[in-house]
C-alpha cells in the first residue's frame, strides 16, 4: 500500500510538468494583452511598454515560462498581472470554498444517486424503478446554470429559506457554513445524482443475476443478509468508479456555479483572471485544479482497494 | 430435520417432476415427467449429455429453478414435507440447514469481497446457530477440517480469490456441509479441477456420506466418475431418466441403447487405445424440438438394426420402475 502510494505520486511528477508546460503556452496563445488590457484605450505605448517590462511580459516567453515553473517549487506563484498582488495568498485563499463546494457535491450526487439507483435495481419494475429513467433523463438534461437560477428563484427569493449566495468559512460558523453550500451544492450536481443512480441500478441488476447473490440464497442465508452483505456491499463499488470519472465535470462546472452564486471559490477567480488575461493568475488556478483532481482520484482509487479486496495495489 | 420418517422411507421423493420454460412463445420442458426416489446414505449418479435436463433437475429440488421455469409435480417429498408446499421462510430453513447444493464454478459462488470465514459462520448465523464469534469460527475450522484444507485457521482470514480452485471447492463444500445437511446436490462440481484434485474431493464425498450417512445426489456427465463414487446411477436423455439401476449392473449389463452407446465412447483404463474413438452419432436434440416417440430414435443404433420399427417413432417407451434396474426401450431384450 505505501509503496503504492510512493509510485503514484512519482507518477504524478512528470504529468504535473507536463501540465504545467501544456497550460503555460495554452494561455499565451489567447488573443490579448493584459496589460493594453488593463490600462484601456486611453494609455500611451510607452505607459505599457514600461508595465510590461515590469512585470516581465517582454522577456522571451521560456524565460517567462522559466520563472513561473521555478518559483513553484518555493510555493511562489508570481505576481498578478494585474494588481502586482503576489498569486499564492490569492490562490490559497480560493482553496477551502471550492473543495467544501466539491465535497458536499459529491455527498449530494451519492446520498441521492445511490439510494434511488439501488432500490429501483433491487425492486425492478416497481414503482421507483419506473419512475427513475424520466427522472434521470429530466436531471440529465437539465444545465447547472438554468437549475441554479431556478433554485436561487424559488428557494431565497420566493421562499427565503436560504440565502441566494455568499461562503461562510466552516471554521467561522459550521451550520450557516453548511446552509448557504446546499443550494450551490444541489445544482452542481444534481445531473451527476442520475447518472450515478442508473449505473448503481445497472450494477444491481447484474448482482442479482450474479451466482454467488442466487447460492446465497440456495445457502438459506436471510433475505437482509443477501440485502446488506451481498447487495449492497458490492453495488457500492462502481459508485466510486463513477466518482472518479466525473470529478472532473465537477470541478469544471464550478465555473458557472460559483458566478452565479456569487462562490468564492476557485473558479469564479478564473474566470476573472480569463478575462483579464492574467496568465500567471490563471495558470496556477488551472495547475491547483489539477492537483485537487488527481489527488482525490488517488484516494477513490485508495478507498476502492480498501473496499475490493481484488483490487491490488 | 427432527421428526424423521420411518428409516425405509426414501429421503427424497420425486414423482412425475415436469420442468417447463416459456421462451416467448416457445414452451420448452427441459424436465419431463421424472420420477425418482433417494434413499439415506446413497450416492445416485444423475448422467447425461449437455442440455439433458440433469441441472435443472438438480435445481429443481432446490426450489431454485430461475424465474421464466415452471415446476410442476405430483409430488416432490423431503423427509416428510413436500418441497414445493414449503413457504418462503421453511424453504429458507430447509436450504442450508438440510439440503445443500455444490456447483462446478465455486469461485463465482462466493461473495468476492468477503473473506470466507464470514461467509461460512454466516451461513451458521442465519441459521440461528448458537454461540459466540468464537464459537463459529470454531465450527468453521472444524468443517475446514473435514473438507481437508490443510491450513484450516488461515484459510478462514482468506477470500475467495485467494485460493486455488482445489482449495475453492473445498471451501464452497464445507460451506454446503457446516450445517450437516441430509441431502447434497453436486453439480459436476470436480470438472473444473485438473484430476488429482478431483481424485481428492471425490474421494471427500465418498468420506462424507460414509461418516455421517448424507445422501448425495452427484450430477455429471463423466461415466468414469459416477463408476468411482456412486452407488445408483439415473441416465438422462432429453429430459426423461432412460436408465436406472445399481451401477455395478448399469455398467456391467446396459439395458437402454444409449447407455451402451455411452459406456462405448469411454477409452478403455487398461490395454491398448482404440485407433477410433467410438462416438455417438448426431446432436442431443434440444428441448424445443423432441422427436416423437423415444428421444433418442434419431441417433439410436437398435433402431436402424430393427429396421426402423414403428413402436420407437409413435410411442414412448413404458417402463417398470419398480425393477431395481430398468431402461425406457421398446426393444430392451433385443440388446
């Protein structure tokens, strides 16, 4: 299991390089200049020229690239383009929101997918199975953005039980912390909740046909026993199958949730930095992104192993 | 179960056991019209060819035909109940606690992601066994033991994957035996195993019944295995019993042609190899499409020697069941 842990994260280092030099040349090849940007019509050539040899945008871009990459492993992300701000308090700042955003998604899409795709797999063709491929079709086709106008519509402004935005820290307040997450948290991932719900009640499906779920019962084990120790037990792994795979939608789609519920969280930040054009900004909120995914990826595969003892690590 | 019969009863019972699947609109016996007794303490051989009926049969004693079949019988009696009477929770008390069934795969038998001391002190536990965890696992090393693991208290930590297909079968039976069933249903259960492993498990089951007086009914198509450990031998074609009798007798005088035709395609133990292998002509029929008369008319050799005689096309054999030893043919004299 260590040694596994060790080669994963050697693993990592390369694609991490990688990825850094894939962002780095990706952003500068958006149209744009921050810093004519910045300063508006109005400025004069030489005004920018002296900003951008300031912020070093005219040295040769490997050098600028250099820097960057450099400065990473000091935990210095550079300076923002824009304001002169160094980018790693900004960064790190972002960080608690967007995963407190992400964790209490992910517990959403399984506390609602997991139950319902079990149930209507365990009881085909009952009413809860009948009703679950329209509504999964319904929650599939519905876009994060629209559902979140909707559940900001309904729930803070007509209704009033939740507040239509803004992040309290856990630590500052833990339930009202909590409380303006659900809102956030639902639209982000209620297209995910069906998705999960149709493959759990796929898998299932499949159990029961599986010989070992049939000889259970030829063994005269109790019916809550198949249920728990043999049902269950074994549909909640492709869960985590699931988990990993659509963690990266998740993070992506972020972007929009966080706007519109005025999130602080990482990707609102990128989407500011974006239009600003504030490359070392947008860099290393791409790059912290990244991480957060791989990281939680290796502790589903982690937790996968734990709970499959077929699964070798 | 407590309230035995009188001990000549048989403990099993079957008559006329029909089993039927709608396939669309397709009804297909795969069983049909089976009449048969075990008795306590014997080893009844059940052969046949693929798609014979020989597994649905032995699934139908478990109650465990799947959904699209349909049991019917004039009666199918346990020791003294009849199964198909059973509810749901008498059912599951008979299963496990009296009648056991043990298949070919037992790796897919088992629940991957628990080790197989759980799932053997489980089955004890859903039983309403006594005793602690202790006490369980106690039993289970015990059982262990008398299946012949060799490493009884290690095995029990281990799960199903981690064993070798020898060890797995042991498990799979030891979990089918825990509970001291009187009746055990083994469906071809050593024809994954390379030969001296099956050599061993047979040799186990044989020890089973001799110690504790189990009743096995041992389901394959390999003659060479039911002459090693059966004591009475069912030859099934096409869903019906042809042939029934002692094996020392079926093997050593077989009344029904296909019997003949089987014991005939086995090589010879001692001597010299045939340059041909002897084989049967032509397919098993499938359930969907049974000649008329006797099933096996189409590949029968009496039947082309008889000059195709019109009993075996129109009518089907009727038999004594009572005889010790008898075969379903028109033509059992002609042999």
């Amino acid at each position: 299991m260590l040694g596994y842990l060790v080669r994963r994260i050697l693993v990592l280092i390369p694609l991490l390089f990688s990825l850094t030099v894939l962002l780095f040349f990706y952003i500068h090849a958006v149209p744009g200049d921050p810093i004519a940007g910045m300063l508006g019509p109005d400025s004069t050539p030489e005004l920018i020229a002296r900003l951008r040899h300031e912020r070093g945008l005219d040295l040769p871009l490997w050098e600028q690239y250099w820097r960057w990459f450099a400065g990473l492993f000091r935990g210095d992300l550079g300076i923002s383009l824009i304001n002169g701000a160094p980018v790693t308090p900004i960064v790190i700042n972002r960080i608690p929101a967007t995963l407190q955003l992400t964790l209490c998604s992910l517990f959403l899409i399984v506390a609602i997918g997991f139950p319902l795709g079990f149930l209507a797999g365990k009881h085909q063709g009952s009413w809860i199975d009948r009703i679950l491929s329209p509504t999964a079709l319904l929650g599939l086709s519905t876009p994060a953005f629209w559902l979140g106008t909707l559940l900001i519509l309904i729930f803070a402004v007509r209704l009033g039980w939740f507040p239509a935005g803004g992040y309290i820290p856990f630590s500052e307040d833990p339930i009202e912390s909590l409380r303006r997450t659900l809102l956030p948290a639902f639209a982000l991932g209620i297209n995910l909740s069906p998705l999960l719900a149709r493959l759990v009640r796929a898998a299932t499906v499949e159990l029961k046909r599986e010989p070992f779920v049939i000889q259970a019962s030829g063994r005269g084990l109790k019916p809550n026993t198949i249920t728990r120790r043999y049902l269950l037990r074994n549909a909640v792994l492709p869960v985590l199958v699931i988990v990993g795979m659509q963690l990266g939608g998740l993070l992506g789609g972020q972007v929009i949730i966080e706007q519109l519920f005025s999130w602080p969280g990482v990707g609102r930040l990128l989407v500011e930095g974006a239009v600003q054009r504030d490359y070392l900004l947008v860099q290393s909120l791409i790059l912290v992104v990244a991480v957060i995914y791989v990281l939680v990826n290796l502790a589903v595969d982690v937790l996968h192993a734990s709970l499959d003892p077929r699964v070798k690590l | 179960m407590s309230t035995a019969a009188g001990s000549d009863a048989p403990l099993l019972h079957v008559e006329e056991l029909c089993v039927e699947f709608t396939i669309g609109s397709h009804r297909l016996r795969a069983v049909d019209d089976v009449s048969f007794d075990i008795g306590r303490g014997e080893i009844v051989g059940l052969v046949g060819e693929s798609a014979s009926g020989k597994s649905t049969l032995g699934l139908a004693i478990m109650r465990m035909v799947p959904g699209a079949g349909r049991v019917s019988a004039k009666s199918m009696k346990f020791v003294d109940q009849e199964l198909y009477d059973l509810t749901a929770a008498e059912l599951r008390h008979v299963r496990g606690n009296d009648l056991a069934l043990i298949v070919q795969d037992a790796l897919a038998t088992m629940n991957p992601v628990i080790t197989v001391g759980e799932q053997i002190t489980q089955v004890m536990r859903d039983h309403g066994e006594k005793g602690g965890r202790s006490e369980l696992r106690r039993r289970a090393v015990h059982t262990f033991r008398e299946v012949r693991l060799s490493e009884p208290e290690e095995t029990l930590g281990k799960f199903p994957h981690e064993l070798s297909g020898g060890m797995q079968q042991r498990v799979a039976i030891a979990q089918g035996l825990v509970l001291g069933p009187l009746l055990i249903i083994a469906d071809e259960p050593t024809t994954a195993l390379d030969v001296t492993v099956q050599a061993q498990i047979l040799a186990l089951l044989r020890g089973i019944v001799d110690d504790r007086g189990t009743s096995i009914i041992f389901i394959t198509h390999d003659l060479a295995t039911v002459a090693e450990i059966c004591d009475r031998v069912l030859v099934m074609y096409a869903g019906r019993i042809v042939e029934a009798g002692a094996v020392g007798d079926v093997f050593a005088d077989p009344m029904h042609p296909y019997t003949r035709a089987l014991l005939a395609s086995l090589l010879p133990l001692d001597g010299e190899p045939p340059d041909v292998l002897t084989a049967i002509p032509g397919q098993p029929p499938q359930p969907d499409e049974w000649p008329t008369g006797c099933r096996f008319r189409p590949r029968c050799p009496l039947y082309q020697a008889l000059g195709e005689p019109e009993a075996c096309r129109t009518t089907d054999p009727l038999v004594d069941e009572t005889v010790p030893h008898w075969a379903a043919c028109h033509f059992v004299d002609e042999r």
